[in-house]
C-alpha cells in the first residue's frame, strides 16, 4: 500500500455539505469510460478522495450536533445534510459500485487487494433499491429525535440540575437512600418521554420493515445482514451466541449478585445497588477533570507502548480531537468519529469522573489507535474495519491497560477497579445478548404491539437479568431499554460487542503471556483495516473468529478466576 496519498480529482476546499457542491465530481466520475484495469484503479482512487470528503463533512456536523444538541444552527446544518446529500449520496453510491462491479476489467483487479470491497459493493448492488433512499433518511431523522430527547434530559437532584451521566455518581453512594432517590429521579424522568421514545421506535420498525421488504427481504433481520456484510456468520449463529451466553455467564451473574446481596446486608438486590461498592469503600474516583483524565491517559498509553501514547498525544495536542465534559444539551453516550478527508479521528464523551468514563476513555483510544493505524491506505473504505473487529481494538485497550491504572488508583483501588471491570464484561455479555435476542424478535414480528413489546423484553430479562428485584418498579423495568441507543439509531449493532468482547479476552490472555508480542500482534491487525476478512483480521492478531459455547465458557473460566484473585 501505498501512505496517505492525495489525488488532485478533489479542491482541498471543497465545501461537501453542500451537494451542489458535490454533484459535478460524482457526475465526472459516472461518465469516465474504462478502458483498463489502470483506469478502474485509478477511478477507485479518485472517488476514495470524494468519498472522503462527503464522509468528512457529515461526520463534523453530526459531531457539531452532539456536542450541543440546543444549537438550533447545527441541528438544522446536520438536517440539512441528511436530506439533502445523504439521499444523493447513496444513490450515487449504488451507480458507481454497479458500474465498478459490472465492468469488463473488474477480474483483473488484484483479488488480494480488492476482493473485499468488491465483495461487499456486488451485495450492496444486490440490495439497493432507490424507494429506499427517503425510508433511511426518515429514519436518520428519527434517530436525530431520540436522541435530541434523551440530550435534553436533565434532573434537578442535591440542589442543581445534572445531566444523566452526571447522576450515576450518585449509584456509587453508600447511603442507599441516596441511591435510591436518585435512581429514581433518573427513571421518573426518562418515563416522561416514555411514549413518545415508544412511538418513535413503532415509526421505526415499520419503516425498517417496509425498507427489507422494497428490497426483496422477508423480514428485516436478513436485510441487515446483507447490509452488514456479514458473509462469516449467520442469524442462527447469534442465537446459539445467545445460548452460550446463558449456559456460561449466567452462573457467574448469579453467584456475582448472591455476593453481592451478603455483602450489603439487603434482603433482595434493587436497581440502586448494582453501582456501589458492596463492602462499603468510598467511591472510585479516578480523576477530577477532562483535562486530568487527558493527562493520566497519556502516561498510561506512553508506559503502554511509546508509539501507542505518541499517537494519543496527535489528539490532544491537534486542536480539536476531544469532548470529553458532560453538559446540558449534549447528546448522551461516547463515540469515535473519522474525519477522512483530514485523516483524524475525533472522541466524543460525557465524562463525570466516574471508573466507567476511564472505560470509556481508553475504549475510544482504542477506536482511534485503529484509525490511525489503518488511515495510511489510500481507498477511504478499508480505513476501519467490521465492528466485530473494530470493537475488538476499543475493548483490547480497557483490558491491557490494567497494569497502568496506578495512574488513576491506589493499589487497593486498582484491585476493586479490575474487579469492577470484570464483572462489568460478563454483565455486558449478557446485556449483549438480551438487546440482540430483542432486536431479533422485534424484527421477525414486525407487526407486533407495543404491550407484546414489552411482555417479550421481561421475559429476556427473566432469562439475562442479574437478581435484582424490581417490585413497584414495573413501569421502570419496561422501559430500561429506551436507554440503549443501539436499537433506535444502529438497529442490528450490537451482537459485534460480544463477538468482540471474546476476541479482547484473547488478547488480553496473549499480553499477560507476553505483553511485548501482543501489542505487536494488536497492531498487526489494526493496520489491516478493512482490507480483509473477519475471520483474516482476526487470524492477524492471533486471535480466534470464535464465539461458541466452548470459546465462551473457556475465557469465562478464566474471568471467574482472575475475579476471586481480584476478591
């Protein structure tokens, strides 16, 4: 591959919010004959750099959007964008990859260097259709809606108004009282927009439905995974995933909340215990600020690896790359976001010095140490990965940052800090195959009513939920799901955790046989991108492309151990 090469096909200032703007390269590109397999490359090139820059665009205003979702301006830009480029966008996208994936030349291209884009674009092709192009956009726009409701939640608790990350200082509180008037007044607020979150997602799954059928789909299910492109697994793979989940990580959820019931002294484990330290520690508070938990990441990625913590400084040090306070008005959750065209990644967060935003910090490190890595290959849709495997690179990072974390905790914290994060990961498994087993009924029942809805969401939670007693609470426990995202906004994104969650496991065992040939290993993989196959990616860092019951209940084993080391 060649490094970070720049056609001159694209004006460096292109404005591409505007697809006026856009309109006449894309057009130059439709009427190019090829007379060669070198025009087709060359072509390939051309339309990367364009690519990039349309992708570069939508990706700064939908960051602008997030970072203050009250800014009337940046909403109505990043609206702007989802109807007026996006639809162009995506059907000029299915008349390029039609006329790359039916041209004349398309066998002599290299097999090794773009069997997988061509691959994935022959599917696209397969299932484009154009009535589908406004169907995705309204549902762009209803994400937009959630999102823009659960921004604007805000509690008014212990004499000011907090955002939703703000409150979940107050689950680690020692006084139960505490934590329960404050899980309640986060509940009690998010059942304020109850129905209209519940109405949002009816208008969702009808029109994702009507979009799986347009292209010749039965159901919704199968047309995701077309557009997933996932080829190395099946839906019924993910549901013996979800039976391996049950079979090897429920008896540890159990035995985990039985400990945790006698060790608080309760009668039945509620909501507002989950949090707190069970033994009555203060607490974890591993930094004070953004700029403190910038600084401490720094070292630790430096004592990590030099080139590693080299690469998180080009972000802090390059302007504007972080958003890592918790505000009024910005939208909820964490996330990487590529600027392709620049070639930069950008984290977002809502950071209230809590262990989990540590997490979160070292997992989207992660996500960008990916990008960096891979942002060399001039062909903008190999600079990422599967998410099966990108997650792998964000979740590696939480794992293989345990030896550093005296930068964040004492020696006693760091033994309650690995032990939270441990227990999160089996609990995130099983959270994993409760919203993918749910988006999977949901989708398969696309008729289905809102109180069938939820009688299908108890009965998974029967199935994955960690003994905690919800009397009283019902209303609560019907809609815990409208906090997860993934449903509303990346319907069919989530199985990829758990996948992934198997491979950092693998690699975690790997560096503490050998930390140095890990790391190797890690990269190895990293500077891939998407350039190859899952199964290829995971192979390149060592890694086993496994999530049956055996792989699962083999790395459980493991957990379970380092758990009661960690005790």
């Amino acid at each position: 591959m060649t490094t970070m090469m720049m056609t001159d096909f694209v004006p460096a200032d292109i404005d591409a919010t505007n697809w006026d703007n856009l309109q006449p390269y894309y057009q130059q590109l439709l009427d190019r004959e090829f007379k060669c397999s070198g025009c087709l490359e060359q072509f390939l090139l051309d339309r990367s750099e364009l690519d990039a820059a349309a992708s570069e665009a939508g990706s700064n205003l939908y960051i602008t959007m997030t970072c203050n979702t009250e800014d009337k301006n940046a909403k109505d830009a990043f609206l702007s964008f989802v109807e007026n480029v996006e639809p162009e966008l995506k059907k000029l996208s299915f008349e390029l990859n039609k006329k790359v994936v039916s041209s004349q030349h398309i066998e002599s291209l290299d097999k090794d260097r773009f069997g997988v884009l061509v691959r994935d674009w022959c599917a696209d092709v397969e299932i484009f259709r154009d009535e589908n192009v406004p169907l995705q956009t309204e549902d762009t726009k209803l994400g937009q809606e959630y999102a823009e409701l659960c921004g604007a939640m805000m509690v008014n608790f212990d004499g000011e108004e907090r955002t939703m990350p703000q409150m979940g200082m107050y689950q680690q509180d020692q006084d139960r009282s505490v934590r329960e008037a404050s899980w309640r007044a986060v509940a009690e607020r998010r059942l304020q927009d109850r129905d209209t979150i519940d109405g949002i997602f009816d208008k969702m799954v009808a029109n994702r439905n009507q979009t799986a059928q347009n292209a010749g789909f039965e159901e919704y299910r199968g047309y995701m995974f077309a557009v997933k492109h996932r080829f190395d697994y099946t839906p019924e793979d993910c549901i013996a995933f979800h039976d391996a989940i049950d079979e090897a990580c429920m008896p540890i959820v159990r035995a985990l909340a039985k400990e945790r019931k006698e060790a608080l002294g309760v009668d039945t484990l509620r909501p507002w215990d989950i949090a707190v330290d069970p033994h009555g520690h203060a607490a974890l508070k591993p930094f004070d600020s953004a700029d403190d938990l910038i600084e401490k990441t720094s070292k630790l990625f430096h004592r990590m690896d030099t080139e590693l913590g080299d690469m998180f400084d080009t972000m802090r040090d390059g302007g504007y790359s972080l958003d890592l306070d918790s505000r009024k008005g910005k939208a909820p959750g964490g996330y990487q976001a590529s600027r392709d065209r620049q070639r930069k990644p950008f984290i977002f967060m809502n950071a209230a010095g809590l262990p989990r935003d540590l997490d979160t910090m070292v997992h989207e490190a992660g996500h960008a140490f990916h990008y960096m890595l891979c942002r060399h290959d001039d062909l903008v849709w190999y600079r990422g990965a599967p998410l099966e495997f990108a997650e792998v690179a964000s979740m590696s990072m939480e794992l293989l940052a345990y030896p550093f974390l005296d930068e964040f905790y004492s020696p006693e914290e760091i033994k309650r800090a690995i032990k939270k994060h441990l227990e999160g990961i089996v609990s995130t498994l099983t959270w994993v195959a409760t919203i993918d087993a749910f988006q999977h009924w949901i989708y398969l029942n696309p008729e289905h009513t809102r109180e069938e809805r939820t009688a299908h969401w108890l009965e998974l939670g029967e199935r994955f939920g960690g003994g905690v007693d919800w009397t009283g609470l019902e209303a609560e426990q019907e809609a815990v799901w409208h906090r997860q995202l993934h449903p509303f906004e990346v319907p069919f994104y989530y199985v990829e955790y758990g996948i992934a969650q198997l491979g950092a496991l693998q690699m975690w065992l790997k560096y503490i046989e050998n930390p140095k040939e890990a790391i190797a290993a890690y990269k190895n993989g990293l500077e891939l991108g998407a350039s190859k196959t899952l199964p290829s990616l995971f192979e390149a860092s060592g890694l086993k492309f496994d999530f049956t019951t055996d792989m699962v209940s083999t790395l459980m084993k493991t957990v379970g151990e380092e758990l009661v080391k960690h005790s």
